[in-house]
C-alpha cells in the first residue's frame, strides 16, 4: 500500500509533461504554417522610358544699368553750374555741369607766354646758324667751333620751344575739365554737389554725379554649373519682379563668363532686356526661370520608383515576376518623373510605386 500511495503522484506528472509536450508540438506547426509567405505580391508597375526631361528652375537675379559712370573732377576747382538733377534724362555729349579754377586759368597763360618766348629764341638761334652757315662758305671767315656751337644751340632752343608748346597744350587739356558732358544718354541717378562746392581730384569718396543707361538694362544671375552647359546665346528666358507680380517679362541670353564660381558651383550669365517703357530700374531683384532640355539619352521613371534611404538609392526591377533591386542615381526631376542611371534599359519594367517592404526575389504580379 505504501508503494502503490508513492508512485501515484509520480505518474500524474509524467503524464502531464507528455501532454503539455504534445501540445506545444502541435501549436509550432501550425505557426511555421504562414500561407501569407506564399502569395504573390500585388504592384502597379511601368516601363523604363528614354526621354529628356526639361528641367525648370527658379533662380535669383538683380537688373543692372547697360552702362553706368561715376563722375569724378579731374581738376580741383569750384562748382559754377549743375544743370541737371536726380532724374534728369541726358543724351551723350550734353554738358552736365561747370567747373571753375582760376589757377588753371592763370597756368595756362604762363605756359603759353613761356612757350612764345622759347620759340622767339629758337627763331633767333635758328637765323643766327643759317647766316654763320652762308659766311662759313668763305675760307676762314668762321671758325667751324662756332659754327657746331651755334648749330647746338638752335637745337637745344627747339627742344625746349617743343617742351614748352607741350606744357601750354597740357594746360589747355586740362581747362577742357572744367566742363563735364555725358559719355552716353542715360538718367542721372546721383548728384551730390551744388554751385559754390570745392571738389578735389585727389579725393574720391563721393562722385559728383552718377549716369545710368536705363532705357538697356543687365539681368545678372548665377547659373548652376549642372544648367549652365545647356544654355545657349540667344536663348530667351524669362523673368518676374516682385515690383510688378505676375507681370511675366523676357530678355534674350546674350553673356556668358565662360568661369565657374568654386565656391558656389555657378557661372554668371548675364541677359539683355530692353527697357524702353522705363518700368524697370537698375537694382530690381528678379525670379529667372531656367529652361533646361536634358539629355535625349537618358533614362527616366517616376519619382515614386525610386527608393531612398540611408544606405542606398535603387529602383525595384521585375524580371519573370521575380523583384530585383538595381541601385540608381538620379539627375534632373521635373513633372513626378527624374533622370536616372544605372544598369537598365529602356523598356525594362519596374514598380511604379515601390516599397521597401519588397525584397530581393519576391513575387510580384
């Protein structure tokens, strides 16, 4: 009896660890069991194309004036008259304002009455050689020392007179800027003297006046080095100003710098806008729209074939149904499509809509 009140509990757990066992066999098959793994994937997919996409950028510019000066005196003197102000159109060659320098004035007159005295002498010298030359003709009557001292003489009296006569003209030219005239037609857009104000040659903080050709202005803008080479002389582009919104404008490409900012990665164009309205002004900022037709021999596919992350960039590639990834770069993108390379053709089919959760070898119809 004792024996058979031992063995009893034993027994029972014996066959409750058999029966706990064979349970848990049961669950795992029916876990591995996962008939998800065995359905196809279901994916919209498309056709790798061979088009160039035209690439739209918008790029920050700034008008400038065609020609624009900065007026400086030459000579120290006095304003005497301005006869234009801010504003004031100019045509080229008109006077713009007078200076006086009674100094200069004063100069002059010297060097004028020094040059008439220089050549009196040499006149004298050169009449005192060729009488000295005629009586040299008879032996003895002139020492031939004489004669190449005089002959010396008369021409050291010309190349002072010659000095002289350059030193009066010099002076002369000088008086000339005393009157300032406009080098091209344009607008006065500075003017920081009045009658009575001493100027100085020597001091250029401040200009006088500043000219500017309005009615052909400059658009300037940096041009990155990726668009630059597509862009042609000529080309037309267009603008808009955020003086006039919405109004769309156009200039023709007329330079290129031919250099590319190494800092920036840009090379400067500059597109000429005719301004005959006067709407625009020197120092406008401008939105350029850049153009772009890419290469003809590119590959392009939808903007959501491409899958970034931190590791790569790749399209997924359907090949008997089967999914294979295909790392990619991309270029231009412009209308939900972009540029790519990689090791595809056009025609090659794709996931248009592609997700990370495909792998390497899946199923997809």
């Amino acid at each position: 009896m004792i024996m058979k009140y031992n063995l009893h509990p034993i027994c029972f757990l014996l066959f409750l660890s058999l029966f706990l066992s064979a349970c848990s066999s049961g669950g795992g098959e029916n876990k591995n069991t996962d008939p998800k793994k065995t359905e196809p994937l279901h994916y919209t997919v498309t056709r790798v194309e061979k088009s160039n996409l035209t690439n739209k950028i918008k790029l920050p510019g700034q008008l400038e004036a065609f020609e624009e000066v900065s007026i400086f005196p030459k000579v120290n003197g006095y304003v005497k008259n301005v006869m234009v102000d801010i504003g004031s159109s100019v045509h080229q060659g008109q006077l713009l304002m007078e200076l006086e320098a009674p100094e200069l004035l004063q100069a002059t007159l010297s060097a004028k009455e020094k040059y008439a005295k220089s050549r009196a002498d040499y006149t004298i010298d050169r009449e005192r050689y060729k009488r000295l030359l005629e009586a040299s003709g008879t032996a003895g009557a002139i020492s031939p020392l004489d004669l190449s001292e005089m002959k010396s003489k008369m021409e050291a009296d010309s190349a002072l007179s010659n000095a002289e006569k350059s030193n009066w003209q010099m002076q002369e030219a000088m008086q000339t800027y005393l009157t300032v005239t406009a080098p091209f037609s344009g607008v006065i857009t500075e003017r920081n003297v009045h009658p009575g104000a001493l100027v100085s040659a020597t001091l250029k903080d401040k200009p006088m006046l500043e000219l500017k050709e309005i009615d052909h202005l400059r658009l300037e803008v940096d041009i990155p080095e990726n668009l630059a080479v597509n862009l042609k002389i000529k080309d037309s582009i267009s603008f808009y100003t955020s003086a006039m919104p919405g109004k769309r404008m156009t200039g023709f490409l007329s330079r290129k710098s031919m250099n590319v900012n190494t800092q920036y990665r840009t090379e400067r164009m500059e597109i000429d806008v005719h301004n005959s309205d006067r709407l625009l002004s020197p120092g406008m900022y401008a939105d350029v729209m850049i153009y772009s037709n890419g290469n003809i021999n590119m590959l392009s596919v939808p903007g959501t074939a491409v899958i970034t992350n931190t590791e790569r960039k790749y399209v997924i590639k359907v090949v008997d149904h089967k999914a294979h990834l295909v790392d990619v770069s991309t270029a231009n993108s412009t209308d939900g499509k972009v540029e790519i390379f990689g090791n595809l053709n056009a025609g090659d089919e794709i996931v248009s809509q592609a997700s990370e959760d495909i792998r390497e070898g899946d199923i997809v119809k």
